[in-house]
C-alpha cells in the first residue's frame, strides 16, 4: 500500500499545505522578525489578538512554547500552575514547565475531561502560608485533546475566571484546537478568549498551516513574552512566509472545522455499530475520537488497522485516537470506523 492511499488520522499536525495556502506563503511580503520588521508576522498577530480580544499577540514556532511563555507570564520560578491530570502541558510537553519555567504542577481529574469551578477551587491554593506553594496560575484546555476533544462549558469557565480574579491568581488557556471548540459551541472566540490571561492557539492543527501558534495577552506582557523567547533563541527572522499560511488558514479553512467534527462522530458511530462499548459517538464533539479497545491490546489494533491503509495512534494499553483533519474526507473517516469497529468485533 502506497502512502497516498493510506487514511491518516494519527494527528491533525499531518495536513499539508494545499496548494493555494503555498502560493500565499510564495507571496507574503517578509522582513526580519527579530527587528520587528516581518509585516506578514504583524498582520497575523494583530489579526488573531482582534480574533481572540487581547490587546497583542507573538507568533511562535509550536503550541508548546506558547503555553510555555503564557504559563511563565503569570507564574515565577518555585511557585505552582494547576491543571487537569490529562493536560497537554502536564502529559505532552516533556517537563518543559518544570525544566524550563521552574514551576511545580497539581492536577485534577474529572471523569470526561470538562473542568468545573469545584474541581478548580478545591485545589487551587494561592499564598496560604510560607509554608505551601502558592498556586500562581490555573491552565484549561478546550478543546481537551487526550479527553476526546470535549468542549469546555462556558458557564464554568466564567465562574473559574471569576475565581482566579479574586484570588489575583493568573488564567491560562491552551486553545490549540479552541477553533474547534467555536465552531462546535456557537461561543464566539473572544468571548471564551477574553476570560483568561493568556492564551494559545495553534495554526498546525486542523486549520492546516504549517507552522506555528499565537500567544495573545496585554501589551505589557507580549513584549515581556517577545524578550522571554529571545532568550531562549526561539527569535526567528523571516517567519511571514509561515504566517501566511496562518493568515490563509483563517480565511480558508475555519469554516470547514465542521466537516472534520462530522467525520469524526460517523467514524465513531461506524465503530460502536460494530463493537458496542468501545465509543459513545454521540460524546464526539469536535474532531477527536479515543476508541476503548477492550480486550484487544491498543498496539495490535493499530498494527492491523495500518495493514488496512488506516493510520492511528495507541494511546495507553487499551485505547487508541482517531483525528480527523483536512487530509482526509468524510467518507475515509467512515470507512476509518468501520475497519476499526470490524477488528475490534473480531
Ligand atoms: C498540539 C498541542 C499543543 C502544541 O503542540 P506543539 O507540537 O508544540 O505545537 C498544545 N496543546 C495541545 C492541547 C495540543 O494538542
């Protein structure tokens, strides 16, 4: 089997750029970015800190060092940052929060992924006495990738920012696929956006760029974040030409987020009709699908999936992820479902 007749759904990182996003990154007027002299880079930070209701915003190279910075924004070396068990920045960014940003991590769990003000007030623990360390920062995610992409609830989401305002505690979102969770919700972006802090929003996922995700926060703290990322020599020079493809993504491929999460919940219905229990299709909200495998062993199953032209990942022993993405239609996504609901039938 050819790579081009496999159905990909390891992760929505694997779009290409399609063929008028290059032509818009071939054209992007460009200049050096450390200088503050990109006008592309200008535009897509101007741009997407409008979008979200922040004052400004700085073009990264990955997701990680955004939240990496948005997370170093409100916190100070030996201080704390909570989140959920399942987080991103706990489970998928290699300690960097830790190793880099000095801080410690709580977590808390919830049973699918959606946090609530109690999960948060129950942990959170701002400057109680010499003593403990003091909660500097609070992270959510939404969507929540490792809880199937779920949608946060706004009301909760107030009712947290409200919590963390008086506490004076700092509010951080890693919006990776927060496009997502706006085209599920109908919640406008800076209406979510403008409860928190500091946020992250990545173009390489399903929007399809790529490179690259926005930190957006107040003026004071985006030039606190552009020194911040110098230091650690992720300054970058001619960065438009990436840009571009951003800019081209908002403009082109916001919109038809739709079509990924439709996929997504056929391909999840195709699985459940054939092995029952394994996902609850009508718990798809957006473009992630985690799959029960059961008594099957995760590995076996992707192994035999890959032999069948579809591609996902394992996830712990008995679970695996499907993703859907720009790359792959609406029919492959069901065809997807039904090979995987067929094995784990089997
Ligand atoms: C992908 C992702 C990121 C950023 O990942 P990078 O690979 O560093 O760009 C951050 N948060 C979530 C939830 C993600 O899925």
């Amino acid at each position: 089997m050819t790579d081009s007749e496999m159905i990909d759904l390891r992760s929505d990182t694997l779009t290409v750029p399609t063929e008028a996003m290059r032509k818009a990154m071939i054209d992007a007027p460009v200049g050096d970015d450390v200088f503050g002299e990109d006008p592309t880079v200008h535009e897509l930070e101007e741009r997407t800190a409008e979008l979200l209701g922040h004052e400004a915003g700085l073009y990264c190279a990955t997701g990680s060092i955004a939240n990496l910075l948005g997370v170093r924004l409100l916190t100070e070396p030996g201080q704390e940052v909570i989140c959920d068990a399942q987080a991103h920045i706990v489970r998928a960014e290699l300690g960097a929060h830790a190793a880099l940003n000095g801080v410690t991590t709580r977590t808390w769990d919830t049973g699918d992924g959606k946090v609530t003000l109690d999960k948060v007030a129950g942990l959170m623990a701002p400057a109680q006495s010499p003593y403990f360390v003091p909660t500097a920062a609070v992270a959510v995610e939404n969507t929540h990738n490792f809880a199937s992409g779920v949608v946060q609830s706004h009301p909760e989401l107030e009712a947290i920012a409200r919590l963390c305002r008086e506490h004076a505690v700092g509010f951080h979102l890693d919006g990776a696929r927060l496009w997502n969770a706006h085209i599920a919700s109908g919640v406008d972006l800076a209406d979510t956006a403008t409860l928190f802090d500091t946020v992250s929003v990545c173009f390489s996922k399903g929007l399809g760029a790529p490179v690259g995700s926005v930190l957006v926060a107040n003026s004071d703290n985006i030039e606190r974040a552009r020194v911040l990322r110098k230091r650690m020599g992720a300054g970058w020079r001619q960065a438009g030409m990436m840009a571009a493809g951003a800019l081209h993504a908002l403009d082109h491929h916001l919109d038809r987020l739709t079509d990924d999460h439709h996929g997504a919940r056929l391909l999840a219905a195709a699985v459940a009709e054939r092995a029952e229990g394994a996902v609850d299709p009508l718990g798809i909200e957006t473009n992630i699908v985690m799959i029960n495998t059961g008594r099957h062993q995760a590995a076996d199953v992707v192994a035999r999936a890959a032999d069948q032209g579809i591609r996902i990942t394992v996830v712990t022993a008995h679970a695996i992820r499907a993703v859907t993405h720009l790359g792959v239609s609406v029919e492959g996504s069901v065809r997807a479902g039904q090979v995987i609901g067929a094995l784990l039938a089997d």
